[in-house]
C-alpha cells in the first residue's frame, strides 16, 4: 500500500491516517475499493428458458481493510486500537474513507464502521508487539467523489431577435428562423417531410424571395419558395408517405393552376390541381388528414368538393378522384387527425356529422360511418379549433366548449376511448391549436393567460400528464400560438407576433466522473429585477423538472438532488418544494451522466445567476 494513502474522516471531520504510520498501516489486498457490487434485477419468463433482466442496480458496497497495528506491549496495541474505534465509532455518525493515489488523485468513500478491529494478536523478532484485523466499513452510497466541487455556471436564457410569427427549438435551443416571417395571426399550418425540412402556410408574403407568399419551405438554414406561392392565404399542410405536399386555404390559385380554389397539391417541382377543388360560396378548405392508405382527408367551409354530392365540409381524395364520407357536415370542419387505427376525427363548428346525434363539435369517421365520443362538446355555440392523437391512441380537443360528454373541462378535454375527462381546471380562454409529441407531452395554443391554474406570460402552455407547465420560451408580445410542428427533435411555433424572443438557455455540462452525478442547483435573483423559474431539463438523459418560482429581489433558490437528501429551499421561506415543483417531474432520478450532458434553464428574464454544483462520482478509487 505505499503507493496510496488512506485516511479516515470521522462526523466531525478529524482525520485519521491509516497508512505508512510507524504504530499503524494498511496491509496489501484490501477489498472493495473498486468496482461495487452490481445486481440485476429479472423476472421469470413462463413457459420459457432463462429470465428477463428488468434492471441493472448498484448495490452498496462493503470495503475490508487489512490493518496492522503494532506498540511497544500489548496494552500499547490496545490503547491504539481503543483510540481508533473511538474515531470509527459508528454511533456517531457517517465517516469517509480517503484514499489518495500515487498521481495525486483524492477520492473520498461516504461510510460506516461495522466491526473487524478484533484480531490475532502477537510479538515480532525486534519485540514489539502487534495485532493483525480486517476492518470492515459500509458504504450505502457505493460512489467514490472526487474532493473538488465542480461547479458550474448555467446560462438562464437565450435572447431570439428576428422571432417574427414564428420560432424553432432544435435539440432543446430556441432560435430564429433567419428573420421570420412577414405576417401571421391564430391560423397557420406546418409540417415535415421526411428528410427534416419543415413546410409553412399562412397569411404571409415575399418570405425568402418575392414568390414566398402564402407557403415556404425551410431547411434548417434558409427559405425557399414554392415557385409562385399562394395568391391568399394558406390554413393547412400535410405529406404523404410518397412526399406530396398538400395545402389547403382560402386561396383560388396555387403557382398560378387553375381548378386550385381551396386545396392544392405540390409534387416538389409543380403544382397540381386536386379535380376541381372546393365549391360554394366563398370556400376555403382548413384542415388535412393523410390517412394509413394515403387517402386524403380535407376538411372546412365548402358546399362541395370537386363537384361531388354530400361532400360538405369534408371530403376524401385517393389519388383520381373525390368521396363523400356518409352525407357530410351541416357546418364547418377546423380540424382532422388520424387515430392509431386509422380512424379519422373531426372537430369544428358542425352540430351533426353525418347526420348522426351527439356529434357537436367531435366526431369519429371509422371508413364506413361517422359515430359520436359521448354527447359530443358542451357550452355555449361550442366548437372546436383543433384535434391531435396521442401515442397511445387518446383524442385531445380544444376550441370554444366547456363541457364534452357531460363533464366539465375549460376549453381542452381528452377522449380516451370510452369517456371524455378534463385536463387539470383546463384553459383561463380559447385554445386553437393542440399537438402530441412522442413523449406524450400535449402543447396547446390560444388566446388563453393561465392553464390549470398556472400563470402564464405566453398562450401556450403544456400538459405533462398530470399537470400544465411552462414550454421553456417567452415569446414576443401577446402572441396567440396558431400553429405547431413536432417531431422527437424539433419544434416550431407559429404565432401572431413579432419581435424578439426569449427561451431557455443552454450549457454543456461534463461530469469527469465513471457514475452518474446528482447535483445541487442554485439560483439568485439580484434586487431591481425579475427571476421567473419555469424549466431545467438535461436534453442529454430527456430527464425534466418543471418549475414555477418567481424569486424575490435578493432571494436564493437551492435544488437539491442528492439521493435521500433532495429537498428545494429558500433563504427567505425556507422548504418550498411545493410552490416550486410542478407534478410529474423527474425529481427523484434528475442526474448528470457521465461525460457531456447538454442543460437547459429558463429563468425569466435571464436576470438571475445559476449554477449546478457537485462531487463527480466515480464507481472505484
């Protein structure tokens, strides 16, 4: 062992050296200092070989030192080992073991004595006499931590300049779409193609080029129109597995094609035209729907489509030609998704689909009939703007109701197949745009301040599951969101503002470490000024908190995720883990992992200082 030094540290910080001293020393084939041990965790498969592993765990460790103990008699050895027990004494609280290599490296061990000190006892050829024990120590906590804090500081927010009508978040990072937009309002539409590149409709003009009216394509890095654009508005965009591109709009040309009033498509060269497109007095088609055997569902205020009988509202194209789906709607469709199984559901201003009772508002299309969810929406002249499938196959609406199936809910309900529920105390006001990402995360925008009770300096807002929260961004002015694409690694919003934008902040954080490190964070507003917590979320692990925590001028929030210590405190208030921490946050696993790990914060209006703070941790010495 002369090549590392080992030291006990009792509760009270003394320290006891247990190597290279001339009355005490480590012996050579000491256990436990490395690898901990490791349990998996599995469960019996029936009617098969083997089991399945469920889970990998480490363990608590136990660490046995060889000591040696030597004095010039036998009551000398005792008196020693007396005087070392006292300082292992585990009575008194956790100790750590210190063990320092030859390179310098200090690595500390959080543990308890649990026995060993009794040993042979004996006399060498010089005379002195000696006692050989293995003293063995419990480590709950299995990591060794380096003695240096890291301690990093955080960005809080990102400023956005150029956030005009709309904005991206890419891999956690908010930030403009080179200047924006030229105009916009609640209404947009966008979507992906299958290589990334995102599709926009809307009221705008002269985006990218002087032909970038109405729709745009963008690559990740510029603009790029549609040959001559749109000569009005577009509501709505959808792509099909092949990648054909459809919009629907009040517009009567697409690039200049006749029989294109109201939806059009566009193969990546050119435009075409859909039969004879929307018919009736002023029509304009606002939602599509790419349905599993690439049919094309459209939806809006149209008496006909291409010309065909009972098709008012909605309509159906396979490729050639346009279907009626039963007798239509006797009102205006706003919105369609598909469901897990192909279903088709539509919402909007309608009071019968198809003719069918208890479709006010909602309504399900399953290839043959239209069926209602329940008794359909409640309120009064309640609609709703828009429809979205969760992963899992549940339906959210949200529009103008305040009711559906009977239940209350504030302008947002989910359909889980048999009955509607509401989400939290819903939306303060209308919502018109709703979108479910892979992980369930349900986005909503509208007109509304507050979501489920929570304050709101945006209309958007998210549903986590069990609670509404914050999106990460502020954006500029009232901005009504209108509009969202989302994939598993970008989102874009569309809204009815422009200005400069504020979202969160991002720092790369490196844990040193072979173990995953639970940091502690900490957050001061300075006088004068505001800190609106909202969000901290590691891109790299998925793992989230949402927050909500408006500190005081002067006041010190601190997080702590230390495992069986985790706790949110004030220097003003004390604990304020309730008034914090928002449900459904990862508060128990939050982690580093070893090597990079990418961090988001939003603190409105990046007026505080941050920092995470911890011991990098390590599986051996």
């Amino acid at each position: 062992m002369a090549d590392q030094q080992i030291t006990f540290i009792d509760a009270l910080g003394v320290l006891t050296p247990l190597v290279c001293q001339l009355d005490m020393r480590v012996l050579l084939g000491p256990i436990g200092l490395d690898m901990p041990p490791i349990g998996l965790i599995e469960e019996e498969t029936p009617f098969q070989a083997g089991s399945r592993l469920r889970a990998v765990r480490v363990k608590a460790r136990e660490v046995d030192l060889p000591l040696l103990v030597k004095g010039a008699g036998a009551d000398a050895v005792r008196a020693a080992v007396r005087t070392l027990l006292r300082t292992l004494d585990p009575t008194r609280g956790n100790g750590r073991l210190r063990v320092t290599g030859p390179g310098g490296t200090t690595r500390e061990l959080t543990c308890r004595y649990i026995g060993g000190a009794e040993g042979a006892e004996g006399r060498d050829q010089s005379g002195l006499s000696w006692r050989k024990a293995v003293l063995t120590f419990k480590a709950f906590d299995p990591y060794w931590y380096d003695t240096t804090l890291t301690t990093p500081a955080l960005t809080t927010a990102t400023g956005v300049a150029n956030a005009n009508y709309i904005i991206g978040r890419v891999s956690g990072l908010w930030g403009a779409l080179s200047t924006g937009l030229t105009g916009g309002d609640e209404s947009f539409g966008l979507c992906f193609d299958a290589t990334g590149n995102l599709y926009i409709t809307g009221t705008f003009l002269d985006v990218g080029d002087a032909n970038g009216d109405g729709i745009v394509k963008w690559n990740g890095a510029a603009f790029s129109s549609l040959t001559t654009g749109l000569n009005d508005r577009g509501r709505a965009v959808a792509i099909d597995s092949s990648g054909i591109l459809y919009v629907a709009g009040d517009f009567t040309l697409a690039g200049g094609v006749a029989n294109t009033k109201g939806i059009a498509k566009w193969n990546g060269a050119a435009w075409s035209a859909m039969g004879t497109g929307c018919g009736g007095a002023s029509p304009y088609a606002r939602a599509i729907a790419v349905g599993q055997d690439g049919s094309i569902y459209v939806g809006g205020m149209f008496a006909s489509m291409g010309g065909v009988a009972n098709t008012l509202g909605i309509a159906k194209w396979d490729g050639t030609v346009w279907s009626a789906l039963g007798t239509g709607m006797d009102e205006t469709v706003t919105g369609l998704a598909i469901g897990p199984d192909g279903s088709l559901y539509a919402v909007g201003f309608f009071t019968l689909a198809g003719g069918v009772a208890n479709t006010v508002g909602v309504a399900k299309w399953n290839g043959t009939v239209w069926s209602a969810l329940g008794t359909g929406l409640g309120g009064v002249d309640p609609t709703a703007y828009s429809v979205a499938v969760g992963p899992d196959g549940t339906v959210y609406v949200t529009g103008k109701f305040t009711s559906a199936g009977g239940v209350a809910c504030s302008y947002v309900a989910k359909w889980n197949g048999s009955a509607w529920s509401a989400l939290g105390t819903g939306l303060s006001d209308f919502g018109f745009f709703i979108g479910v990402d892979a992980a369930g995360l349900v986005h909503v925008g509208g007109q509304f301040t507050a979501a489920g009770g929570l304050g709101l300096a945006n209309r958007y807002a998210i549903w986590n599951g069990t609670t509404w929260t914050h999106a990460g961004v502020m954006l500029p002015g009232a901005a009504i969101v209108g509009g969202m694409a989302i994939s598993s690694t970008k989102l874009y919003l569309a809204f009815s503002t422009a200005g400069t934008a504020q979202g969160a902040g991002q720092t790369i954080v490196t844990n040193p470490g072979s173990a995953p490190a639970y940091p502690i964070l900490t957050i001061t507003r300075p006088a004068g000024t505001v800190s609106w917590l909202q969000y901290l979320r590691n891109e790299t692990t998925g793992q989230t908190l949402y927050l909500n925590y408006n500190l005081l001028a002067g006041e010190t929030l601190t997080i702590a995720l230390t495992p069986g210590a985790k706790v949110i405190t004030s220097n003003y208030f004390g604990n304020v883990i309730g008034r914090a921490l928002l449900p459904n946050s990862d508060f128990a696993t939050f982690c580093l992992q070893p090597g990079a790990n990418v961090i988001s914060l939003f603190v409105f209006t990046d007026s505080g200082t941050a920092s995470l703070s911890y011991y990098a941790p390590h599986l051996g010495c």
